[in-house]
C-alpha cells in the first residue's frame, strides 16, 4: 500500500480496516482446512489496485529512483529459502520468474497465512507452483532486504540507515509439566500444547533477524532502529480485526513513551538530513553473524602473521 500503491499514511490504515472487515468477515468464511476464501481477499485488493488506477503488475514499467517495493514468499514444495518479488526488474535474470505477477498475486500469494488462505499459484511455465506468505522462514525479511540492497547497489555502497517496523511482540510461556506419572498420562495436554505453540512461535519469531541486525551494527549509533508494540502481536490475532482499535490503542500507549519518542525523532532527523557518519557498508551489515565471526577470525589470523614473519 505505501510502497506500490503509493499510499499516504493515512490512506493506507484506512485502507487496511476496510479490507480487514472484509476479507475476515464471518461471510468469507469457508472451511477448516482454509478458514477464510481466498477470492474475498483477491476481490479486495483487485478492487484496490484499480481504484488506485497505477497499473495491474507487480513489476512497474518505470519504477521510481525510490520507494521500490518487495515481498516475500515461501514455495510449498521445496520450502526454506524465500523467493523475492520485486516492484522492479532485477538485474538477474533467474530473478524474472515472476514478471508478469500481478498485484493482486502478489498480495495474496504473502498474505497466504497457513490454515487462514490456500496458497496462491505464482510463475511461468515450469516454474508454477504453489507459494504461501514466508512466516516461517522470513517473518522479519530484514536479511532479504539486505540482500537485495547488495545485489542492486553493490556491496560497497555507504548504508544510511535501517527502519525495522514490527507487528508486535508475543510472548508465550511454557505450562508446567504434570506432576506425577499418573498425572502425565492423564492430563498432558495442557504442557504438550504449550510447547508446540512455544515451537510455533520460535519458527515464526521476528525478532531472531531483528538481534541478528542489532548484534551486526552494535556501536553505530543511527545505523539501525527498530519498532515493534509490545507485546500486540498476543493482544490481536491476525483474523480478528475487531480487534483493531484494541491494537491502536496500544500502539498509541507504545508511541507515548519517552525512549520511543526520542528514537523516532532520531530515525526522522537521520533521514530527513541524509548525512551518516558511522562509516558503515551495505556488504558489512548483510554479512551474517556466522561471517562476521569467521572475518573477525581471519583478520586476528592475518595480523598474527604478519607480526610472527621476519622482516
């Protein structure tokens, strides 16, 4: 909506209830095996896209220099790595499987949350196949988008800054085992459910990418900001959008805090003067922790022989 759609900040949160209303409305219902229709949600944001009248693709014929846009989506059938799709036409060319994507497609083929939607068929000839939204795997595709920013800038071009929005913290407590042989046999339920929602929760969890990020750019202030209600994404499941104005509520409890208030001003000052200082690269901050271990390794090794050879 922001990004594609070229939406205001207000037009989009409208924009967001409406469709909400209609696509987990009781009367888009289905079945257990996908609770909600998938065409409620395509109708929605088809209707969308041409009410904004700017083109049905995904890909922009002439994309502007900024606010270029991606999503990720995860293949059902060979699940792990997420596949990109781009608002632009990338360089490489085994990138262009999606090219003729529509918008619609590529909403629901991201918004195709297991159990709520079926998946959504994506590419051309033999690379159809079915893809679903990238929860698991890329719930934060913060790495994606660093990734991507290598692949099309290069990797030795000046970071200015990352802006990290989440969807709220969830936190979730594991229920005490039952005391007693007996006991276990009887009422495990309770313990077996809380672990399995425990493992749920760790393959979805956003916030893995999001230390992975902070732990990367640590000791460059202003490299790196990151905002995320607490504690929302417990408060306001996904298809409950009668819960909304509960969610705004605590959005707007989480945005009057001091320390809060003082970053945003920060991460805004840091934009708006484009002037960055803290020395740091697009390759440096897309480098994994595992990489940034082993180059620490590397250069400890290089300078401990360079010290032992003879000169």
């Amino acid at each position: 909506m922001l990004g594609r759609l070229r939406m205001s900040t207000q037009e989009a949160l409208q924009e967001y209830d409406n469709c909400a209303a209609a696509v987990f409305s009781c009367k888009n219902i289905k079945n257990p095996t996908a609770w909600f229709r998938a065409s409620g949600l395509k109708k929605v944001v088809e209707e969308l896209v041409a009410k904004r009248g700017m083109g049905d693709l995904m890909q922009e014929e002439n994309p502007p220099n900024k606010g270029k846009v991606l999503v990720c989506v995860m293949p059902t059938k060979s699940w792990g790595e997420a596949r990109i799709i781009r608002s632009w036409e990338p360089s490489d060319p085994d990138s262009r499987w999606h090219k003729n994507t529509t918008i619609w497609q590529a909403a629901r083929a991201t918004t195709a949350a297991s159990i709520y939607f079926k998946p959504e068929v994506l590419g051309n000839g033999k690379e159809d196949q079915p893809f679903i939204d990238a929860a698991i795997g890329a719930n934060n595709p913060v790495e994606y988008l660093l990734k991507e920013a290598v692949r099309h800038f290069g990797s030795g071009k000046p970071l200015g800054c990352v802006v990290s929005i989440g969807t709220g913290t969830r936190e979730v407590e594991i229920a005490s085992p039952p005391k007693g042989l007996l006991k276990g046999w009887i009422n495990p339920l309770p313990y077996v459910a809380s672990v399995a929602k425990l493992l749920k929760t760790s393959a979805t969890d956003p916030e893995h990418a999001h230390r992975s990020i902070a732990y990367r750019v640590e000791g460059y202030p202003g490299a790196y900001f990151r905002f995320n209600v607490t504690n929302a994404a417990a408060v306001v499941g996904l298809s409950q959008y009668k819960k909304i104005p509960e969610l705004k509520s605590l959005t707007v409890k989480y945005l009057s805090d001091p320390d809060i208030i003082a970053k945003i001003r920060e991460a805004a000052d840091k934009l708006r003067g484009e002037a960055f200082d803290h020395g740091l690269s697009l390759g440096y901050v897309s480098m994994s922790s595992l990489d940034l271990l082993n180059n620490a390794y590397f250069m400890i090794v290089s300078a401990k022989t360079k010290r032992s050879s003879p000169s």
